[in-house]
C-alpha cells in the first residue's frame, strides 16, 4: 500500500475523531465518569489535537511525523483515561472501554507508521 494512501486514510480518521471529540466531548466526558465540565474540556482539548495531527496528515500524507504526533497523544489520553478508570468512578466500566478504544487506536497510529517507513524504504 503506497504511503500516501495510508496517511491519507489516518489522516481522515483523526480529523473525524477531532470532529467528534470536540463535538460531544461534554457526553463523553459525563459517559465516562469524568464529568460533564472537566471531561467535557479534556475530551475537547484531544479533539483540538486530533484535528491539527489529522490536518497534519492529510497535507503531509507520506510523512511519519504526523503518526509520531498521534502516538504521542494517544500515550497521553492513555495516562488520562487509566487515571479516570480508578476504582471510585462508577462508570469505570466505560472509561476502561474508553481506555481499549485509544490502546486499539495507538496499536494502528503505530502499525501505520511502520507502514509509512516500509513504503517510503521500497520506493528508495
């Protein structure tokens, strides 16, 4: 698969889950327990960040950088969401879901950034 397409692709994908974040980050925030107001704000801070690495990617689709970005978030909303899944939050159940969502997330940034450099590495 060319290395345009694959960060073509991601780049879409983070600029509708920036979108989405920003959009229904207060009913997110609230469906994981985080709150309507702090996980509101947190959901739309990612959703700010998602839309500049997904605009990132689609202007620069055969460049790593912008999944190296990504995955330098998803390690953040990682850290946030484990935090927010701890024992006392009684909608710990979908933080955790929340949680396996962003780890799936990160496992695709990741294969699509080795993907970039074996593309870029057949075409030298």
């Amino acid at each position: 698969m060319k290395a345009e397409i694959i960060g073509r692709a991601i780049g879409a994908a983070s600029l509708a889950f920036g979108i989405t974040d920003i959009v229904m980050g207060r009913t997110f925030g609230r469906g994981i327990g985080a709150g309507e107001e702090m996980g509101g704000r947190l959901f739309q801070i990612v959703g700010a960040r998602e839309v500049v690495t997904g605009v990132a990617g689609l202007i620069a689709p055969g460049s790593v950088t912008p999944l190296h970005w990504r995955m330098a978030g998803d390690a953040f909303d990682l850290a946030a969401l484990a935090y927010i899944a701890a024992p006392a939050n009684p909608k710990r159940k979908m933080a955790w879901l929340a949680l396996g969502i962003v780890a799936g997330v990160a496992v695709a940034d990741y294969l699509g950034a080795r993907a970039i450099k074996t593309a870029k590495g057949a075409r030298s």
